[in-house]
C-alpha cells in the first residue's frame, strides 16, 4: 500500500487532489491498516496460545483455490 501511494505521488502533485479522489485512498489506507493490524494480533495470539495446524490447513485451501482460479480464468 505505501509503495503504491509512493508511486502515485507525483500524479496526484501533477493533476492536483481533488476529494473526490483522495476520500477512496484513504479509506483504502484506514481499511488497510486496520486490517492488517488486525491480522497481526491474530497471528500474535495464535503463535502464543495454540499450534498452526488450523493455519496450515487454510493456508492450502487458500492456495489450492488460487490455484484452480489462476488455471479457470
């Protein structure tokens, strides 16, 4: 995410911000982080208290669903 706003600066200096534009980047940027926060605790607290054997598992189907999508489309 903040490499894609680095990239995006000199656009948004050049054409100038309007809200229109700004208001979906930030939200992006507080959804982003927030959710990312979010995961960190998770993985936090599952490191901590139990083992990563329900992580593994969905890590696969994860996997194997990317998989089958990236092969259909």
């Amino acid at each position: 995410i903040l490499g894609a706003c680095v990239l995006k600066l000199p656009q948004f200096f050049k054409e100038g911000i309007s809200g229109e534009t700004m208001l979906p980047y930030i939200m992006g940027a507080v959804t982003a982080a927030v959710v990312g926060f979010l995961a960190i605790k998770l993985l936090q607290y599952i490191a901590k208290n139990r083992s990563f054997g329900v992580f593994s598992f969905y890590c696969i189907f994860i996997g194997i669903t990317a998989i089958i999508v990236d092969v259909l489309t």
